[in-house]
C-alpha cells in the first residue's frame, strides 16, 4: 500500500480524510520544513513530515503536536518547484495554503491567503527516491497548469501518474514475520469511510 502504517505509539496526525476527493496519497519523508512571507526575511522552521499526495503538499510539523499541518495545493503553487542539483532541497512560492488541526482541535480549514515561500530540505539526503519523487512532483504540478488539457483530461493525466506509480511500488519484505513468504501480489484498494486508497 502507498499508506504505510507503523508501529509503537501513534502521534501522526495525518489521515486520508485530509485528502481533497479523489486525491491518492503517494508516500512521505522526514524533511526540514522553512516557510515564510514572499517579502520577508523572517523564516519559520521545523522538523516535518513531507506527504506527497496526487493533487497536494502536505506537511506535518513533529516539534509540537499544536502546530497546524500545513497543506499546499499543487493548483496554488506558482510556478513549477525548483530543485538543486543533488536533489535535496526543494523550493515554491504559492499563492495561498491552508492550516489543517491547528492546535490540534478539528475544525474546519483555515486559508491563509497571500503570496507564501515553501522551502524543504530532505533529512537524510538525496537519493534515488527522492528525485524520483521531485519528478513526480513536477509531473503533477505541470498537470495542474497545463493550459491545454480539459478537467477530464487532468483527472486521466493524474490516473495515469497513479498507476504508473503502482506499477513500480514494491512491498517492504521487513514487514513478514519469520518464515512468511509472499504468495501472490495484486493491486488493490483499501475501502474506508470516505476514501479509497490505492496499493498492492
């Protein structure tokens, strides 16, 4: 499955409730997280979990469980993010977000309006992942922007970045128990309420 769960304690706050309708959630990565005004020096920072979803960007703080998840929207975000050349660090502007859980109390969604600096830098370095993942990005946000392509074709356009991503998804063997063995693999869809994530 693209959602992976784990195990111990849970303090994650994501959930695919937060996802926008028909959204896939691809997979996440520990990152540094700086946000801050288009015009203004003053930085924000944090230790996050990135989420990398078909339609969205989302970003858990793990400093303070009161810290509201930030969540940009691939349709918002200006211009095409820019990479450096190892892949690490990851930079956008967009034009608004929105705060999920702000202190950690549901409640409906707030905007945050204006021109925003995204920056995120990957904490265990580059990889192949990683810049497998920052194409992937690309992909979706030329999608989004594309001024030729009809909302059907966007929503074909997204289906097929999904499925090529599951085409290549393999499962993490460290999750058998000693002896288990993998008898088949097939594609599927864990079903809950409201949502239906894609996987193997």
């Amino acid at each position: 499955m693209f959602l992976k769960r784990r195990a111990g304690p849970k303090r994650e706050r994501f959930s695919l409730l937060l996802l926008e309708p028909g959204e896939t959630y691809f997979k996440d990565y520990q990152v540094n997280y700086e946000h801050s005004f288009d015009d203004s020096s003053e930085r924000v920072s944090w230790n996050a979990r990135l989420r990398v979803c078909s339609k969205s960007l989302l970003f858990e703080p793990l400093d303070d469980i009161k810290l509201a998840i930030i969540k940009v929207l691939l349709k918002d975000i200006k211009e095409a993010p820019d990479a450096d050349e190892e892949g690490r660090v990851v930079e956008f502007s967009s034009a608004r977000h929105s705060l999920l859980l702000d202190g950690n109390v549901v409640k409906p969604f707030s905007w945050v309006e204006g021109v925003h600096r995204h920056r995120f830098v990957f904490s265990f370095g580059a990889s192949a992942a990683t810049n497998c993942t920052i194409t992937q990005i690309l992909k979706l946000w030329k999608v989004m922007h594309s001024r030729v392509l009809t909302e059907s074709d966007r929503e074909h356009m997204q289906s097929s970045i999904v499925d090529c991503a599951l085409a290549v998804l393999e499962f993490d063997k460290r999750n058998l128990q000693h002896p288990e063995t993998i008898l088949a693999e097939l594609n599927c869809k864990l079903i809950g309420p409201l949502t239906a994530q894609p996987g193997k």
